[in-house]
C-alpha cells in the first residue's frame, strides 16, 4: 500500500513538471490589425424574401465581408502560424457554425483536423449548408427547421474553405482546419491571441477574406517568441489585383 502511494506521488510529480516545462518553454502572441486605407461602404443584407430572416432582426443587418470599428481595426481576420509541427492533443470539445438570425455564426473560424465541427440550425426556417473545399470533399446537406444540429469531421488541412446557403444567397462563412492550434481570429476590437506557443521563431500570416478577390488583404510577419511572448500587429491594405 505504501509503495502505491509512493508510486501515485512519483507520477503526480512528474506530471506537475510536464506542466510547468510547457509553461516555461512557451508563450502568447498577441496583437492588433487594421486596415490602411479607404474602407468600403458597409452594405446592408435584403432578407425580405423569407419572412423569418427578416423579423430575426429589429435593425438592419450588415455585410459581414468587411466589419471595422471606429479605429480603423478589423474583425474576423484569421492570423496563423505556418510551417509550424505539433504533436499534442486535438481538442475534445466541438467547433460550432451556428445558422442564427439567417446569419452564420462565426463567420470566420478555425479548428484542428479530428476535431468535430457541430453545424447548428437555430432558426425556424430551412437551411442548406453547401461548402466548396479546394483539397477536402465536398459537403452539400439541407437542414429544415426540424433539424436542429448536424456533427461532420473534415479530413485534411485547408486554409478558409468557403461555405455557402444555398436557400439565402447572403449566408457566407469561412472555416480553416489547421494540423496544429496556433490560431486565432481577431475580435471586435481587432484584437488576437495565440497562447501556448514553444519558443522560438515563427512565420506568421494575417488573412482577410477579401483576399479571395484576387486583392492584397494577407500579411505575412516573422516573429520571435520567447519567455515574455510576443506583440506583432499587422497593417493590411487594400493592394493591387492579382492577375488572374
């Protein structure tokens, strides 16, 4: 009984320590992105074609494709780590896409291979969640209102895999899967926050959604994190069109 005991401290001890060396040889990366430059007309959404998605909202909702505040800061940019090896735990709890107010909900988010992405109807309407992947399959599935919660797991990384409804043509929502939990999407105030990084040196990607219109709205930054973390804001700017 007494070499139980002592064995259950041993492992008790050696368990503590793991933490504290993951705590000490890693740190957050924190910071800020705005926009440079003229910001486009906010742009309010017609949802009068079904009843539900217009009495959802007692003011007129808003394009979610550009949302600044009044400092010029962005919300919903995606800042990833590239290029960067994990070998730890994929998070047991559940992404969520809700379908709320005729609006998905995030609208820009990120989670790990294996993890489940929990697709939510909590509207009294019909849905059809419709994603266009570039590298996973295809997932094209309706929700009527009955149906009220649809779980799927994606099999392979891809950055910003584009999903649709196909009922309401303004339902637009962006979900990257990542190989690794070094993530964050920026909040209201332009804000993000990556914790738990090892220490070391990293290359670090800003992505905005209107990237995908062939325009300069991706920022790539190279950072050093140590003991203390690391600040690194991001200025994104409208830039030249690629060509096609």
């Amino acid at each position: 009984q007494e070499l139980k005991m002592v064995l259950r401290k041993i492992i008790t001890s050696i368990i503590t320590l793991g933490i504290l060396a993951s705590s000490i040889f890693a740190g957050s990366l924190s910071g800020r992105v705005n926009f440079q430059g003229n910001a486009p007309k906010k742009k309010t959404l017609k949802m009068d074609a079904d009843p539900v998605c217009g009495a959802a909202h007692k003011t007129p909702p808003y394009q979610q494709s550009f949302i600044m505040n009044d400092e010029g800061y962005l919300k919903n940019v995606m800042v990833y780590l590239q290029n960067v090896t994990y070998d730890g735990k994929v998070p047991e709890t559940q992404a969520v896409l809700d379908q709320n107010g005729c609006m998905y909900s995030p609208h820009v988010q990120g989670m790990m291979i294996g993890q489940e992405l929990l697709i939510k109807n909590s509207d009294a309407t019909l849905h059809n969640i419709h994603a266009l992947p570039t590298v996973n399959s295809e997932f094209n599935f309706a929700m009527p209102h009955v149906v009220k919660e649809k779980a799927i797991k994606i099999a392979k990384p891809e950055h910003a895999m584009y999903i649709k409804c196909d009922v309401h043509p303004w339902m637009k929502a962006y979900v990257s899967v990542f190989d690794h939990p070094y993530f964050a999407v920026t909040d209201d105030s332009g804000r993000y926050q990556i914790d738990n990084v090892p220490l070391g040196k990293y290359e670090v990607v800003a992505w905005h959604e209107r990237d995908l219109k062939r325009e300069g709205y991706t920022q790539t930054q190279t950072v050093e994190i140590s003991e203390g973390g690391a600040i690194l804001d991001f200025a994104l700017t409208k830039g030249e069109k690629k060509k096609k």
